[in-house]
C-alpha cells in the first residue's frame, strides 16, 4: 500500500531459463508454423520435377484384346458368320528428349474365320517401331518444356522457402527486441511512479510539519495515481509482445498470466552501410528477384514452345522387324526369332490446322506474359534499390536518435535533481518538480525507443540486402 491507493499487481516471474536471441532463432527454425508450412510447398516442387522427368522413363506393357464379329450369311436369316481375334502385345515403349517415340517388343495375333473351320493363322511380329515428329513437337525444347518449368518451379520454391527463413528470422530479432522495449518501459513506468510516490511521501510529511501546503500533497498523489495506471498498460504490454514472440517461435498456448520469457539484451551490432554498392549483390542474395528472374525464365520457356506448337504436325513413322506367320504358334514364333521373313514399314502423318487461330493465340499470350514479367524485374529492381535506401537512411537516423535521447535524458536527469534541491529550499513548487519528473519519464521513454529502433532498422537493412541469414550463420544448404 501506499497514501495514494492500491498499487498494480506485478507481473509474474520468469521462467527459469533464461532466453538468448541465437535460441530464440534457433527454437524458431525448427517449429515455427509458417516455415514448416513452405517446407511443404518445396517438397511438392520437388515432387513435380520427378514427375515432369518420369515421362521419359520407359514402361513395359501387356495388352490383352479379344474381338469376335457376327454376321448374317448371304441369303440366310439364321445362319452366322463368325471371325474371332486374339490379339498380344508385349512392348518396351518410352519416349526421348528429342521427341521421338519408341516401341520395343512383339505381337501375335490368332485369328479365326469360319471359311478356315475356326482355326485360322498365328501371325507374330518382332521388332522396332518409331515416331519422330519433325515440325511440331521436335527437339528438346519441345519435349523437355515440362522438365524446364519443373526445374525453374524448384528453384523457385527453393528461395521462397529462404524467404519465408529469412522474413521469418527477421521477424523473431524485432519481436524479441520489441520484448526486451516493453520490459524497459514497465520498468521506466515502475521507476517514474517510485520517484512520484517518494514525492508525495516526502510532501505529506512536510506538510505535517508545516513547511508545505495541502495543495503540494495532493498534487503528488494525483500524479501517483496516474503512474498507476500508465504500468498497468504497460504490464499488457509486456503480456502480448511476450505472446508474439512466443508465436513466432513455434508455440501454440498463450497464457494470461503465465510466466513470462526471460530474455537476455543481444548483442549490439552495427553494419557498414553502402547503399549504392550493395545493391548489384543484394539482386543476387534476394529471393524475391531471384523468383523474378525464374518466373521470366519459365515465360520464355513457354513462348519458345508455344511457337513450336504452332507448326503443323509432320511425324515420320516407321517399323523395322521381323514377321512370322503359321497355324501353329511356335512355328510363329520361331520364325520370328531366326529373322526368317523381315518387315518393315516407313510412312509419314501430317496434320494441319487451318486457320491456326488456337496457336496464334498462345503463342501472343505467351509473348505479352514474358514481357510482363521482364518489365516486373525492373520494377522490383527499383523499388528494392529505393528500400536498401529507405532501410540504410533509417539507421543513420535512429542513431542520431539513440545520441540525441542520451543527451536530452542527462540533461533532463540533471535538471530534476536540481530542482528537487529547490524544493527542499523551499524555492520552487511541486508542480514544476512534477513536470520535470514526467519530461524525464517521456525523455527515457523515447531513448529506449530510440535504441529499439536502431535494432530494428539494422535488422531490416539486413533483411533489404538479403544478409540475414548470413548474419545469423544460418545454413539452408541441407
């Protein structure tokens, strides 16, 4: 208690284990949400590349057909003509970076008539057969146009994932900084209201004793009171940057009055700043132009096959084999296998639209996209120059901001402890001691401010020229 009223309950202890920013980071890496959720996306871009490459994996089939035809003879109503085929293909097929397809294996076909009583004639081939296209669909820029989209789509994934690690990093150092500003302003509030009730206590007695008048005492416990209220904001205060650090480290439960996390002051640091000469190398380490660059990739990619799309379809064809042909199948067989009749066929398939308008249309969509996503890289290259500006002139300001608080808090501290002498002497008032003692508190307030904004600005700076991993000797290699 005091002579003013009921003081605020103070917050509850820390826990036991005192908390570092490299821990804090360290806890974040491995259980924060949004970075377990983007490891999600580059395992599926991961995923996609092993598909877009499957297609050229070859593949071993077996078809099975069975096929019978029924018709009614000349002259008759009843009676019925029947041809029954089997049919067996056992094949090796696939297809190469170049577009051609391919087919190794054999087949065997049994077919039975009723002009040869139902027995019919084994005919089995063995052999090769391919289809090249040579218009549309060839070369490996055609074929491979999946694989290159795959590809770009991992390395995309791949730096937005050392986006989200490094937004995510970036926003554990300010939470954490932004902690560690709420502790120093309760304590900044707990100091001011111990110097304003040490104020009214010494007033109170003076007043008993005649030297001062009512009027000093309640002006000092008005303003005591008002302290009050000022650490109970500050104590929220304290409460929820406590929980939003919490969440940025991975954790799930918020407690209201829990313990709270016992954070230890980093390190102070402070970059060589070189706006200009770091901005050739900041494009190379941010993610965000890299994907810039990969997108555009992938767009020229897609004008090159579109234009390929829009030829018309010439494909050579051709088989080269062996044939064998019996009533009994081994007989089949072993003809094929000792090449005693060879087969073969070559022919080509064109196909041409005739307006070409589906194509064209592609091919200019295409065209327009890859220039959107040129013209974006500009932009984005302007406006990361322009925020490593914004983010280096911040830092210059803050520190000038930290030196500018350290000298007005002296000189307000000295000019309070002078007046406090006055007010033993009995040539000033309390309203004026008052005054002095909230300029102090605001004085204080703003240079612990000042200070987290410094680590602020040098974090984000960090963050613009894309160091931060580095900085925090963080490896995303593995």
């Amino acid at each position: 208690m005091w002579a003013g009223g009921v003081r605020a309950q103070p917050l509850p202890a820390a826990e036991p284990a005192r908390l570092t920013l490299k821990q804090a980071i360290v806890q974040a890496l491995d259980h924060n949400k949004s970075i377990k959720v983007e490891g999600f996306t580059r395992s599926i871009a991961r995923a996609g590349m092993l598909e877009a490459r499957g297609r050229f994996e070859p593949a071993l089939t077996f078809a099975r057909t069975y096929t019978e035809d029924q018709e009614a003879a000349p002259g008759s109503s009843s009676a019925l003509q029947r041809e029954k085929t089997d049919d067996y293909r056992l094949a090796l097929e696939g297809l190469t970076p170049w577009g051609m397809t391919y087919e190794f294996g054999g087949s065997t076909q049994h077919q039975r008539t009723a002009f040869n009583w139902m027995g019919g004639d084994y005919t089995t081939f063995g052999g090769v057969s391919l289809t090249q296209p040579l218009l549309r669909g060839f070369g490996f820029g055609s074929s491979l146009y999946r694989v290159r989209l795959a590809r770009a789509d991992r390395s995309i994934s791949e730096w937005g994932f050392r986006q989200t690690v490094m937004t995510t990093v970036t926003r554990v150092v300010i939470g954490y900084s932004d902690l560690l500003l709420a502790h120093e302003n309760l304590q900044i509030a707990r100091r001011t209201r111990d110097l304003v009730a040490g104020l009214a206590t010494s007033n109170a007695r003076r007043f008993k004793a005649g030297s001062l008048s009512e009027s000093d005492v309640i002006q000092a416990r008005a303003q005591a009171a008002q302290r009050e209220e000022a650490i109970l904001v500050a104590e929220r205060a304290v409460r929820d940057a406590d929980n939003a650090l919490r969440q940025l480290l991975g954790e799930s439960r918020f407690s209201l009055k829990g313990p709270l996390l016992d954070i230890e002051p980093p390190e102070p640091s402070e970059p060589i700043v070189a706006a200009e000469e770091e901005l050739s190398a900041a494009l190379a380490r941010r993610p965000d132009y890299q994907g810039a660059l990969l997108d555009a990739t992938k767009q020229r990619a897609t004008v090159s096959y579109e234009r390929n799309q829009l030829l018309p379809q010439l494909d050579l064809v051709g088989s080269y084999g062996y044939v064998g042909r019996d009533q009994e199948f081994s007989t089949s067989r072993r003809q094929v296998t000792e090449q005693e009749n060879r087969a073969y066929s070559v022919g080509v398939v064109v196909r041409v639209p005739l307006t070409f308008a589906e194509g064209r249309g592609r091919v200019q969509a295409a065209r327009f996209r890859t220039k959107r996503a040129e013209m974006d890289i500009e932009r984005l290259a302007q406006e990361i120059a322009l925020s490593i500006t914004r983010a280096a002139g911040q830092i210059d300001t803050t520190r000038q901001r930290v030196t500018a608080t350290e000298i007005a808090y002296e000189l307000a501290s000295q000019a309070l402890a002078g007046e406090l002498k006055k007010l033993q002497a009995g040539t000033t008032t309390t309203f004026v001691v008052l005054n002095l003692q909230t300029t102090l508190a605001t004085i204080e307030t703003n240079r612990a401010r000042a200070k987290a904004d410094h680590r602020r600005a040098i974090t984000l700076y960090e963050q613009e020229i894309g160091v931060t991993l580095t900085r925090h000797n963080i490896d995303l290699a593995h």
